[in-house]
C-alpha cells in the first residue's frame, strides 16, 4: 500500500527541495511496504533509519537556505523540524530496544506530517526562496 504520493502541487519551486520531497515520499512508502508486507524486524528498522536519516538531512538543506533575520516564518519552520526529529527518534529508539510500537500508526502520522509540512510551511519557504532570488536578480 502506497501510503505518500507526489503531486505538482506539493512543489516549492526548488529543485533540490523538490527532489529531496519526492525522495521523502519515496522511504515513506519503503517503511510502509515493509510494514505491510510483514518484513523482519530487521528490514522494517532499515527501512525506519534510512527515512530518519534522510530527514535530518534534509532538515539541514532546509535550513540552510532560511535566513533566521529575513524569513519570517523562520521559528515556526525550525520548531515543526525539532518537533518531527524528536518524534521521528523517539520511535526509532523504541523500535530499535524491541519495545511495542504501533508502526502502521506511525507511517500514517509521517504520511500526513510530512504531506501538511510540505503543502503549508515548505510553501511558505518557497515563496521566501523565490523573493530571495528576485531581488538577488533586480
């Protein structure tokens, strides 16, 4: 079961975010299927590291384009990271010491997480990066 589809609404209109986006989408579906397909332990917590890994990373490219002085929406952006990588690990944590976690529950909360972030704040940086370049370009 597909649980994250991309759609040319969710683009911000940068290509490295874009592609990171759809590439977001793309490990959420990997820990689903997993999940779905009743895979090892093993092979669900890969599916689980990798997705957490490249959301970190992907949080710092994101970050590196705000300008905490310019970006309005600069402390929100950063609390909604702070607030998904905490979750994120704390799962992850839980998971990995063989703890009892609901990991259908947590493919639809990342699901819908990562799909209201993209539409709604990552829009807003969108808009901001795009400002940026006008006027780097007037």
């Amino acid at each position: 079961m597909q649980h994250a589809t991309w759609s040319d609404e969710m683009s911000i209109g940068h290509e490295v975010i874009d592609t990171q986006h759809k590439r977001l989408l793309v490990l959420v579906n990997d820990v689903a299927e997993a999940v779905d397909k009743g895979y090892e332990q093993e092979a669900v917590g890969a599916a689980l590291r990798r997705l957490c890994d490249y959301t970190v990373d992907h949080f710092a490219t994101e970050e590196d384009l705000m300008d905490m002085d310019a970006y309005v929406h600069y402390d929100q952006h950063m609390s909604e990271h702070m607030d998904c990588t905490n979750k994120a690990l704390e799962f992850l944590q839980a998971f990995s010491s063989g703890q009892q976690v609901d990991m259908r529950g947590f493919v639809d909360f990342v699901s819908k997480w990562v799909y209201a972030h993209i539409m709604g704040t990552d829009q807003k940086l969108g808009e901001f990066l795009r400002q940026q370049a006008q006027a780097a370009g007037a």
